[in-house]
C-alpha cells in the first residue's frame, strides 16, 4: 500500500507535539478513543483573548494514520475562531492526506478530538463565569 508524500511528511515531522496544563484557564482538552483499534488521541487547543486558537498541541498513542491526522488538525485549527474549528472534517483531513479506506477512522478520531477540546474549552469557560457573577 503507497502512503501519500503528504502522510509521511506528517508521520516523520509531526507538528506540535506536546501538552499544554489542562487546568490553564484557556486551554481546552479533547481526550478520544477508536472503538475499532484502541488506540488514543489527546488534541489541545489555546484560546486567545481574541477568542482564537493561539496555539495546538497533540499526542497520540496510534498508528501513523492518527499520528499524521491529529498533527495536520493542529495546523488547521491555528488561527481559527471555535465556530471555524469545529466545521473541520475528517473527511477533509483523510483527503488531504489521501488515507486508504481502512485508515479512515484514524481521520474520524481527530475530528472528534478537536471537537472534544473545544467542548470542553466551553465548559470551563461557563463555569468560570459562574464563578465569577
Ligand atoms: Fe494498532 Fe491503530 S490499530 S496502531
Ligand atoms: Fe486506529 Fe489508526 S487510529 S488504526
């Protein structure tokens, strides 16, 4: 099976490798798992007092397909409002780096990541408003 050029570029450099604190107040963590492999994605996101992503930070326990998925979902959600993040597909994730149809869910796992993170961005956020009235 060939892998795609931009796959394996993602897999031998991946972006944004690391951790932010998940009890800084603008970090956002999304913890998820694939039924189908077990295999573990944890997907961070920093928000700006713009209300942007500042900044993206990943790490998966997986193959490469997820590896290469959640480092390109680093990259795409840089700069974005949570409103553009969330509109990301995995199946744009899985196009560009031209998954096979097996490795699919690997692209569904980083989908569900950012999706995750920013949830629970927002929840810390109500919260701290409450605390805060
Ligand atoms: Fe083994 Fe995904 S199934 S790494
Ligand atoms: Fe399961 Fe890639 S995430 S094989």
């Amino acid at each position: 099976m060939a892998y795609s050029e931009k796959l394996l570029d993602h897999y031998d450099n991946p972006r944004n490798i690391g951790s932010f604190d998940k009890n800084d107040g603008g970090v956002g963590t999304g913890l998820v798992g694939a039924p189908a492999c077990g295999d573990v994605m944890k997907l961070q996101i920093k928000v700006g007092a713009d209300g942007r992503i500042a900044d993206a930070k990943f790490k998966t326990f997986g193959c490469g397909s997820a590896i290469a998925s959640s480092s390109l979902a680093t990259e795409w959600v840089k700069g974005k409002t949570l409103e553009e993040a969330e509109k990301i597909k995995n199946t744009e994730i899985a196009q560009h780096l031209s998954l096979p149809p097996v490795k699919i869910h690997c692209s569904v796992l980083a989908e569900d990541a950012i999706k995750a993170a920013i949830k629970d961005f927002r929840t810390k956020q109500g919260s701290k408003d409450k605390a805060a009235e």
